[in-house]
C-alpha cells in the first residue's frame, strides 16, 4: 500500500532536499548554491534510476511498474494516487 507523500512523487525526500538547495540559492541569491543543488539532483536522480528503479522492479514487479507509470519521480502530482484494482 501506497502512503503518504509517495501518493504524490516518488523520491519525496530527495525533491525535498533539492527543493531547499534551490530555495535557498533563490533566497541568497548565490550561483554557488544553484551549481550545488543542481549537482545534488544529479547524483539523487542518478542513484535512483540506476540503483533503487531497479531493485524496486525485482522486488515489486508489475506493482511497481503500475506505480511508476501512475507517480512522476521529481515533480509531484496535485491529486494523489489511489490503486484502482486490489492487488493480483
């Protein structure tokens, strides 16, 4: 069963850490921070789609590929998703 913020996007945690770099490079105003927090998504995104996709996949099969389809991974949705059918 799906929770939480994972009904909305699905790297929650990681669009929140980015999400601050980036606000705070807004906030001061620092191109620093924009390179850091733009390197940060990089290598979030990188670990996601190449480690944790796939073991997910293994795991979870054609659950997950439903879920994955169903939620973006980096900019969450405005409703939230809710499985349709129950579960093979």
């Amino acid at each position: 069963m799906i929770g939480g913020d994972f009904r909305f996007v699905r790297n929650p945690m990681y669009v929140g850490v980015v999400t601050t770099i980036l606000g705070q490079a807004l906030l001061y105003l620092d191109p620093a921070l924009l390179i850091y927090g733009l390197g940060a998504w990089v290598v979030m995104a990188t670990f996601v789609r190449y480690y944790e996709e796939p073991v997910l996949r293994q795991r979870y099969g054609s659950q997950y590929d439903d879920y994955r389809k169903a939620v973006p991974a980096w900019i969450p949705r405005v409703r939230p998703w809710r499985r349709t059918a129950p579960p093979a």
